[in-house]
C-alpha cells in the first residue's frame, strides 16, 4: 500500500472529508509510469490519476463525483452558514476537475445501470455494467424466522433518509430496529419513538441474526447500488425500498420486495401496507440475490480486463 502525501497530515485518516479540495491533486500525484494495467475504484477523484500512454486504465466507477453533481445529497449535512456561501465556488471547482479526470480511464465499468445512466450524462461515456460483489453465503446459509419487525441497517447519514423509515413505522405503529451509527443520528433520535429500537453498531453474528428475523428491510434513501438489500433477500428477506438508483437492479418489485415512487413518509407508509397485503416467496427471493456473488463479480471484471488488454485501444 502506498498513501499520498495527504496521510502526513496529522488527523487526516478520521478527517478525510475535509481534504476534499486537496484529493484530486493527491492521486495525480502517485507515479504509475511502471505499470501496464491500471484499475481505480472511484467514487470520487480516484479516476483521475495520471497513467503512461501506454498503459491500460480501468475505471470501476461506484459513481460521478456525487456531492458536486447533485446538490441534494448536502442539502441536510452540518455545513453552517459560512459553508453555504463558499460551497457554489467549491462545487463549480470540483466539477471542473472531474470532467478532466474523467477522461483519463480508458475503459469505465459501472456498479449500476443507475451509475451507467451518471456517467453518460456527465462524462459522456459509455460504462458496462458489473455489480459489485456481496458476500451473500453468509446470509444465505441463515434460516428465515419472522419476528415480526422492520430493519433499517447501514450507515445512518442525511441521504440515506432513515428518519423517514422511522417517521412511518411510528405512524403506522410498527416495531423498527435501526442498525447503524453515524452524522444523522441526531434526526433519528427526533423522530424515534416507542416502536424504535435503536441498536448502534452491532457484530457480524448478532446482525446476521436481525437480518433473519427480519419482516423486511425499509430502504428509503437513493443509493448508488446498495450492498445491503442485496444481502437481506439472501436470507430470504423482502424489501421495502424507494424505486430509485441502484435498487432497481436488485430488487424485482412485486417478487422480491415493494418499490415505491414516493419518497416521503406517506409513501413509505403506503408501501408498507401494501407490502402486508402480499405474500411473497423465499426461495425466490433468495434466488434473486445469488446473481450477485463474488464469484460472479471476479468471472465478469476479469473478462472486461482482458478483453481491455486484448483490444490495445481507448474506448
């Protein structure tokens, strides 16, 4: 492993997000003249560092720089008021910078056809689709028995929208346990009422565990993929999931869970009701989500590597 000059910034490691302005400048300081295949795993400014003519660069693009091309994953985050002012210039910079960079990989590979559709709108470019890989034996190997309640589980921050998943299952008067810690804990705790169980960080048993005993996952933020419904119909779990983004590609509505086109509370809500009304099938569900295997991943990402190395040309 070798870190960029950034890691000789006391706190960086913790503080990250604060070195934004400076990371485009820090990965197009790395020397890769000696190499003759690149792959950058992107989400940000990976993609722009600076290869040999010669050589070959694979992007696996998690998605275009998304806090400067959409406004919106901020419009809830701590920035303050003088934040506020500077953030135009900053953003306009930014997106400067990743139109630049995006030129640079010679082959880009998307995490979603949600991904796929960003970078032609915003880089011009095309993208293959490969999901990325999910470790669906370990849920998959779960027995399913329904307790009854609902699960929000991941990082709990602004755009994942968890307060809304706890706004409905408080109106509706159905239990909710929150798995997860993060920068909007505060909002959740706002909303949170007596059919809320919020349970921090737990292990990987304990929420293999949650995850099985599961009625189904509530997933009402817009995400890029999402690895984690993906990983609850594994263990034969249904999601209840906003219809937007990358959860298009994993969850097929009506079979596996419910897709939903409002993305406030009363729509949640909605949707909860009409999941109950439903059954659905756990073999299916659980078959849906082996087409996202590591074992998949590793066969297609090798493939587009090889054919990228085969054709000696830029896309």
């Amino acid at each position: 492993m070798h870190v960029s000059y950034l890691d000789r910034i006391p706190g960086a490691r913790t503080n990250y997000p604060k070195l934004l302005p400076l990371m485009n400048g820090a990965f197009e300081s790395f020397d890769l003249s000696g190499f003759d295949l690149v792959v950058s795993s992107s989400h940000s400014c990976a993609k722009n560092v600076i290869t040999a003519p010669g050589t070959s660069h694979v992007c696996y693009c998690h998605t275009p720089m998304r806090y400067a091309w959409d406004p919106r994953f901020l419009q809830d985050e701590a920035i303050g008021g003088l934040g506020r002012i500077a953030l135009p210039l900053l953003l306009g910079r930014l997106r400067r910078q990743d139109v630049i960079g995006a030129g640079r990989p010679d082959v880009y590979i998307a995490n979603s056809t949600h991904v796929a559709a960003r970078i032609e709108k915003y880089y011009r470019r095309s993208a293959r689709v490969i999901h990325p890989p999910v470790d669906v034996a370990r849920f998959a190997s779960r027995r399913r028995e329904d307790r009854g309640y609902y699960l929000s589980a991941g990082r709990v921050v602004p755009y994942k929208r968890v307060p809304v998943a706890v706004a409905a299952c408080e109106r509706l008067g159905r239990p909710l346990k929150v798995v997860g810690t993060g920068r909007g804990m505060d909002a959740v705790r706002a909303v949170a009422g007596p059919h809320t169980e919020l349970l921090g960080h737990v292990g990987d048993d304990e929420l293999s565990d949650l995850v099985a005993g599961a009625r189904a996952l509530l997933f009402p933020g817009e995400e890029d993929f999402g690895i984690v419904p993906v990983e609850v119909q594994a263990a034969g779990v249904p999601v209840i999931a906003y219809g937007v983004g990358g959860v298009r590609d994993s969850v097929v509505g009506g079979r596996t869970g419910v897709l939903y086109d409002d993305a406030g509370v009363d729509g949640l809500c909605a949707a909860i009701e009409a999941f109950e009304g439903r059954d659905f099938d756990e073999a299916a569900i659980r078959e849906n989500a082996a087409r996202f295997t590591p074992e998949r991943f590793r066969e297609a990402f090798a493939q587009a590597v090889d054919e990228t190395l085969d054709s000696g040309r830029v896309a």
